[in-house]
C-alpha cells in the first residue's frame, strides 16, 4: 500500500463491497483513526494503522491498543466500535 490515505481508500472500498453494515464502515474508519492515533501519540505503535501493511504489525498494534485501560476511558466509543471490527482490518491485509 502506497500511502496511509490510500490505504484507508481501499479499506474503506473494501468495507463497501464486502457489505459491511454494522457498525457503519464510516464510525469503522473513524474508530481505527482514533485509536491509530491513540497508539502512535502514546508510543504503543511507531506507525499509523493505515501505514501497516502486515497482519502481525496490526496484531501488535491492535492488541497495545486494546489492553489500554486509558483509550477505553478516553475514547469509549472508538474503543468499542475497534473491539467490534478490528477483524476486518485482518481480513483486509490478508487479502
């Protein structure tokens, strides 16, 4: 993937026309920005979840971000739309 807005173009494609309904693909998109922000500003990941490009660097990310009681607090409900569709993401690399 060439760049971070690129890809979050084509997850958010891929959301699309995988029919993703719930949670909405735009409140996906917004949650996995938060919390790739979350995690970049608090040194948890060293790039952006739309500059990952493997499913074991999302993993890592993932997993610091989730385990973090201070985003859950501080961004409810990103935390609990990424807790519902961090999956996507991994299926989305893989592919």
């Amino acid at each position: 993937m060439e760049n971070k807005t690129d890809s979050k173009a084509l997850f958010l494609q891929w959301l699309l026309d995988n029919n993703v309904k719930k949670p909405v693909p735009s409140l996906i998109i917004s949650a996995f920005d938060e919390a790739s922000d979350f995690a970049v500003s608090r040194k948890l990941s060293k790039m952006s979840v739309w500059e990952i490009c493997t499913v074991h660097d999302y993993t890592f990310m993932r997993t610091a971000v989730e385990k973090n009681r201070l985003f859950k607090i501080l961004h409810k409900n990103a935390a609990q739309i990424f807790e519902k569709s961090w999956r996507y993401y991994a299926v989305f690399l893989e592919s």
